[in-house]
C-alpha cells in the first residue's frame, strides 16, 4: 500500500466493524489500527499482538481514543 497507495489484499486491510472509521491491517497474529485522514493520509494509532478471534474491545477504544485525540489536536492547530 505504501508503494502504490492500493489495498492489494482486503483480508490484510479491513474495516473493524462498529467503529467510526477505523481500519486493521493484519500481518500474521499481530494487528496494526489504523484511520485515514485529510488527503488520504493514512494515520497509524498502534499495533498489538492478536490472541483471539475477536478484535478485544480495549484495543477499538484505544484506536478509536486517538483518532479522537489527534483530530482534536488537528482543529487547534488550524
């Protein structure tokens, strides 16, 4: 994605389901959050080792809390 700007692999990039816009790239049991951003920048929140089938709902709310912080922070400075 970095060299093209496509999503070549839809199972490796994906929307995580009941957010406001967060994406997950998946690279073997670890886990990268993600959002894009005002000129399609792509904003990276964290990355986490995966354990479960689920996405653990602390993680959501820690990507979903700096997106949240960063475009806040964003606002100000414009």
């Amino acid at each position: 994605m970095g060299d093209t700007g496509k999503i070549w692999n839809e199972r490796k990039f994906q929307h995580v389901t009941e957010t406001d816009q967060i994406f997950e790239f998946k690279v073997e049991a670890d886990r990268i959050l993600c959002f894009f951003f005002i000129g399609r920048r792509l904003i990276v929140t964290h990355g986490f080792r995966k354990r479960g089938d689920k996405t653990p709902t602390r993680e959501i709310e820690r990507g979903e809390s700096s997106k949240q912080d960063f475009e806040g922070r964003v606002k100000h400075e414009t």
